[in-house]
C-alpha cells in the first residue's frame, strides 16, 4: 500500500496588501511562533508561500527570522514557494514581465534563505497554458493550483503534468476543502483525506493551504495548539502511517508517476464564481471553465486599469533609447503596479475597491512619467484599438496629461495629469442593489443627455437619467486629424417622445494644457424641439484620506461663489467654473462659450468589502453644465466647453 504525501502551506495571500502594523501583527502572532516550533520539531514540513515585498519585509525588520529560515531550508524541513513579486496576475502581462517578476522573486529567496526556488505559487490559482513556456524557462519546474482548475476523473491526489508548445511542468493540486476546521482531531481529518485516496501504486501527493485566517485555528495565546501538530509529528515518526508529511520540492525529486492533461486557463473558484454576473455568485454549469478575461469582463473598471498597465508595459518595452536607469525604474514601477491586488480581493474573490485601482494608476502614471525624463517628448493623438473591443479610440498623450476618447458615448473615459494619484475619468456606475438608484450609463468626461423639463427635474435630484439619447450610444468618427489633434464625431438619434430625429456633432480639439470641446445640436424633425442639453464631467475619488477632495469655486453674473455644499444648483449666469482637487494641488477650469446653467453633487457608491458587509467604496463629483435648448425644425444650436488643468499653485501664482 502506497503511502498519501501530505504538503502543509501556509499561505500569506491575505497579509498581501496589509499595512505595516498589520504585517507586524501576524509576524508576532503567526509566524514567530510557528518558526519557533517548526526548529525545535524537525519532523513536522512546511511549504510557505509568500511574495517578494512580505519576504523584504521579513528581512528589513526581523532579520532573526531570516536566519531561521535558513536554517530550516538547509535542513529541508521547509520550503519556501517562488512567484511574482509583486503577486501580478500572469496571465495579464507581457512574457518579458512574468520573467522579470519571477526572476525578482527567485532572486529575494535566493538573497535571503539563500536556496532558489523550483516550485511557484500563483495569485488566486490565476492560470493559462501560456503560462508554461515563461515558468520552465525561469527554471520552474511545477506550480501549485487549486483542484478545481484540475480537469474531473482524472485520479485523486496524482500530480499532473501539462504541456503547451513543447514545454511541460508539473502541477500539484491544492484542497481548500480538505483544511482542518476549527476543534477537530487529527484523527477525524485523516480521515476525511484518507476518504479520496486510492492506495494506488503510483505517487500521490496534496497540497492543504493554510491561509491566515484558517491557521488562526491553531494559535492560543501566540503559542501552537498542539492538537493538531502532534498528530502530524506522529505520522511522521510512524513508518506504518498512510500519511507521509513532505515538502513539494521533496515529492517532485523522487515521484516517477505523473498523469498528463490539458490544464485549460481558469482560476480558483471562490474568484470565478463571482465572474458571471457582477457581485451575484454563480456556479458555473457550462462545459468552459472561467477565466481571468471573464472576470475583467464583468467589471468593467478592473478591466480600464488592465488597459491602462498593458498600454503602460507597451510603451516601456518599445522604448529603445534613454537613460537605461530610468527605464528600469520605469520598468520597476510598472511591476508594482501589475500587483493582483489591485484587481481582485483575497480570499473573497471581489474586485479590489476604487482605493486600490486609484493607488495602482498613480504608480503606472509615475512609470510614464519616469519613462519620460531626459527623452524628447512628443505630444501625440493616435487612433487605435486601445481596449480590444473592436472599434478604434483616440489616445491622447500630451505634455500634462493622458486621456482617451470612445466612441462609445463619444466620451473621455481615461484621464491622468502628471501630478495626479490616479484617474479621474474612472467612475462607477450605481447598482440599485447597493446604490438604491441605477445608472444607466457610463460616467466620464464629457458625457451628454438630452431631456424633458420632468425628466430633468429628475435628473437634478438623483444625478441620473435613464433617456439613452446620446449617453452609451455609439458616436460615428467623422474626422480625424491627428497633425491638428482634431477630433470630429457625430451621433444621430432619436428623442422620445415622439420619436424626433435629433443629430449631435461633437469637436474635440486637444491642447497641452487641455481641450476644447465644441457641441453643434440639430433638430432633423419637423416638429419644435423643446429640452434641456446636458454636458457632464464625472470627476472620481482618487484620494481616500481627504473627507472633501475637491473645492468648487464659480463666476455667476460676474459674481465669484466658493461653493461650501456639495449639493448646489444655479439655473443661469454661470460663465466660468474651477474644481480644485486638494489632494494633488490641480486646478480643472471649465469655461462655456456663453453662460449656462450649472449643478453639482457628490455620490457615494457602495459595494461588498465582503460576503456579509457593505460600505462605500468610493465617490464621484458629478458637474453638470446645462442649457434649455428650443429649436425650430431644422434649425441647430452651438455650445462650447474649454476645458483645462493646470497646477493650482501656479493658478495661485498668477492671481
């Protein structure tokens, strides 16, 4: 009878994105005394699966750690797991940054335990077989993933072996199911793993992740509970036991047997169930597995800030000249911010918050920042696919900023100056199942309604509308003249009631400090045309320690009004507004062609910070400049929004 090779792995996936407060707490609380009892209990194996910044935490700040560390990987009574150092989503990146990332990871073990590893952990089981051709080449010889990624009716606890293009690696499955709960014995949980192995004559082997929380289980007053553990220690003494406690490294180098299956691409289920629909948890009863793609799919903001890091990493990998030292800087940036943390909430499987993606876009703006310095910089507005959903966008990479245009709404949905933490464009849209209202639209820059008196009405208190007649609406380029940086587009719809054809041209010229964004309305109907046009600017949170970010200050039939509450309403006179955001000291001035109506208000979004709890997460200011518009039967009306940023302190200066 075959003996069951048991890996333990404590994993720190969840102490990922912990403060320094919260890394010093579980070091006293976990690690000091689990490294303590591991060294006077040579029997007992252990995987542990950290990334790169825990590792250097470890070294900067309890560097007797370290030396235990050491010598438990000498002895081979421990393992430490290699991986991405940032923990990145590997699938998400270009091959030449999931090499660099495992290399920095391989390079921190090797620096401080002094072994490199041959095993890796992944970011939330995130897997593709694309994956396999950079792992062997960075010397990785298996990888640990979830069962569930595992293809069903292959046999229980036989390592598997997967290739792709040639090259192979082994995997290692890991049973989330199978980690002990709270108060029971040893002997009942032998027990339950026992239940699926076969005693088959090949190499069987598990690996039981342990994460924080679950460990917690074992800890009384920072000492192991030794239940548990003297149990394990048992088996290990015991030759007769079906249970052989090990380390991966150790199985790999002596197991002969493995069973070879395709792997398809997936990722851990507590991830893929929340992918189908967003923030609802779905069983997936299809024949495909979920991936990483359907997740970004679901979420649209998780989505915009994997754009954002792909155009990033393209920029810095076709950047051939320059300082070499700015470039890896640039690079090293880049790395920080491919951070899977930034994209999805371990172990819940919720996208990361706003406070997240806002940290994750400001690291990728100081990555194109430093990409910058010291080389000739050229404003550009190109035309390409920029998000892969097969219609071009305009990509707009000026002195002070970076912005995109879609057609989609004809809107800015991407917007980053230089001096700023994070994208300002990037908005969510409210769920009635949190929000208590649904936006039935995408928030940007520069997005227009059209609207009755009652609808605006509406409008005025919630914010929202749910008339769709230019709003999500696909714009048609008309001309584009990137020499000029001159962007033409039109829309041609229909307003309700009534069904009257309405057509609307909207300019974009664009300017180091800004744009210009020029509106040409047109009743195509017969019939008057009586309504409310409506520009708005979304600006998003992108601070989260200022309880006000942004200041609102404006001129109303020659009057300056600094704005003190944050819901406000002028119906005329407005010829000039300046938003301030205080956090990064930058002035947005937007001044219309004639004065027009103006409101303001901030709305919170809430979502789930976890299955049972639901805060606010983020908020956005909504600035809206309106005008009653009363147009006779093929008659069309001008207005015009001249939009700028500029750093306050230089506003100040000035005054």
């Amino acid at each position: 009878m075959s003996k069951l090779n048991v890996c333990l792995e404590l994993s720190a996936e969840e102490a990922g994105e912990c403060s320094r407060f919260e890394m010093e707490n579980f070091y006293q609380k976990i690690l000091k005394p689990l490294l303590t009892y591991l060294y006077y209990h040579p029997k007992v194996c252990l995987i542990f699966s950290f990334n790169g910044r825990q590792i250097s935490w470890i070294k900067e700040n309890h560097s007797e750690a370290i030396e235990v560390l050491k010598d438990l990987t000498s002895r081979q009574q421990v393992e430490l797991l290699g991986g991405g150092y940032h923990s990145p989503i590997f699938p998400l990146l270009f091959p030449v940054d999931r090499s660099a990332q495992i290399e920095s990871m391989t390079s921190i073990l090797k620096d401080t335990v002094g072994k490199r590893p041959y095993g890796m952990s992944l970011f939330g089981s995130i897997w593709d077989p694309s994956l396999i051709t950079t792992f062997q080449s960075c010397g990785m010889e298996y990888v640990v993933l979830d069962s569930t990624l595992v293809p069903s009716g292959k046999t229980s606890y036989v390592p598997v072996i997967t290739n792709d293009q040639g090259r192979n690696i082994k995997v290692i499955s890991s049973y989330k199911n199978l980690v002990p709960l709270k108060n029971e014995s040893f002997s009942s949980w032998k027990d339950r793993v026992l239940k699926i192995h076969k005693n088959n004559s090949c190499d069987e082997v598990c690996v039981i992740p342990f994460s924080i929380t679950s460990f917690n289980f074992f800890m009384e007053n920072n000492v192991i509970n030794r239940d548990f553990f003297n149990g394990v220690e048992e088996s290990a003494e015991n030759e007769s036991s079906e249970l052989n406690f090990t380390t991966a490294k150790k199985f790999i180098k002596s197991a002969k047997n493995f069973i070879q299956s395709y792997v398809p691409a997936g990722m851990d289920w507590e991830i893929a169930q929340w992918a189908k629909k967003a923030f609802v948890k779905s069983e997936n009863k299809s024949h495909f597995p979920i991936t990483i793609y359907d997740y970004l799919n679901t979420y649209p903001q998780n989505r915009k800030l994997y754009e954002r890091m792909m155009f990033i990493s393209m920029l810095i990998n076709q950047n051939k000249g320059g300082d070499k030292m700015r470039k890896k800087t640039a690079r090293e940036y880049l790395h920080s911010a491919q951070c899977g943390y930034n994209y999805v909430k371990i172990p819940e499987g919720f996208p990361a918050v706003a406070k997240n993606r806002q940290n994750s876009y400001g690291t990728l703006n100081m990555a194109e920042k430093k990409l910058r310095e010291g080389n000739e910089f050229c404003e550009t507005v190109s035309c390409f696919d920029y998000n892969n959903d097969g219609l071009n966008e305009y990509v707009c990479q000026m002195e002070n900023y970076h912005a995109v245009v879609s057609l989609k709404g004809g809107c800015v949905e991407a917007f980053e100056t230089y001096r700023c933490g994070g994208n300002y464009a990037a908005n969510l849209s409210r769920i009635n199942q949190f929000d208590k209202v649904d936006d039935s639209y995408t928030r940007g820059f520069f997005t227009e309604h059209f609207l009755s008196d009652e609808e605006f009405k509406i409008y005025l208190k919630q914010q929202t509308c749910s008339s769709r007649i230019f709003c999500n609406q696909l714009f048609e380029e008309k001309k584009f003249d990137p020499k000029r940086k001159d962007l033409l587009l039109e829309i041609k719809s229909e307003y309700l009631p009534g069904n009257l054809p309405v057509a609307l041209r909207k300019k974009y010229s664009f300017s180091s400090s800004g744009m210009i964004v020029q509106y040409i309305l047109k009743n195509e109907s017969p019939f008057e045309l009586k309504g409310n046009f409506i520009c708005e600017l979304n600006f998003s949170q992108t601070d989260f320690l200022l309880a006000k970010q942004y200041l609102i200050e404006l001129i109303s039939r020659d009057n300056r009004q600094f704005l003190e509450k944050e819901d406000f309403n002028c119906g005329k006179g407005v010829s000039l507004v300046q938003i301030t955001d205080s956090a990064e000291k930058t002035a947005f001035i937007i001044e219309p062609n004639e004065e027009c109506g103006f409101s303001c208000r901030n709305i919170s979004f809430n979502r789930p910070i976890s299955e049972n709890e639901i805060s606010q997460t983020s908020r956005t200011l909504v600035s809206s400049f309106y005008w009653s518009i009363n147009l006779a039967p093929g008659m069309e009306m001008e207005k015009t929004l001249n939009f700028s940023s500029i750093s306050s302190k230089k506003l100040n200066s000035k005054n």
